[in-house]
C-alpha cells in the first residue's frame, strides 16, 4: 500500500474548507489543519487537528464541520 496522494485531493480539501481551515503537510509527515479564526474552548470544536492522511483529514473536518452546524443545546450521545 502507498501512502502518495491523489493528485488535486490537497486542493478538493482547500477547496471544501479553505476559508475556514488552513491545511497543509506537516514538517514531519502528515498533514495538520488551523483555523483560521480561533473559537474558544467551549462547544467541543477543535482550533488545530494533525492526522497521518488527506483521507483522515477530510473526515475529521467533514465531522467538524457537522458540529458547527448542529443546533444549540443538542449532543450527538443518544
């Protein structure tokens, strides 16, 4: 198995959340992504992610982006 990226997937993931991330490879492999506007702590949303893949990064920002919009008040736990 190979850890090279599709060419463009980089781009589709600037393209998705650009405006609010900003994603790029880390110095020692991976990839992290930085708000880019901090929020606080509350809420559970995160400020900063690292994962090892573009495929990890692309579904911890589409679960991201899942809370932002969740209504006030509402959890995910059952």
């Amino acid at each position: 198995m190979t850890d090279a990226v599709a060419p463009g997937e980089m781009a589709v993931l600037i393209a998705r959340y650009g405006r609010q991330w900003l994603i790029s490879e880390a110095a020692g492999g991976g990839y992290y992504a930085v708000r880019r506007h901090g929020l606080s702590e509350e809420g559970g949303l995160s400020n900063v992610m690292c994962t090892a893949t573009l495929g990890e990064m692309a579904r911890r920002l589409a679960a991201e982006r899942k809370r932002e919009n969740r209504p006030l008040g509402r959890s995910f736990a059952g």
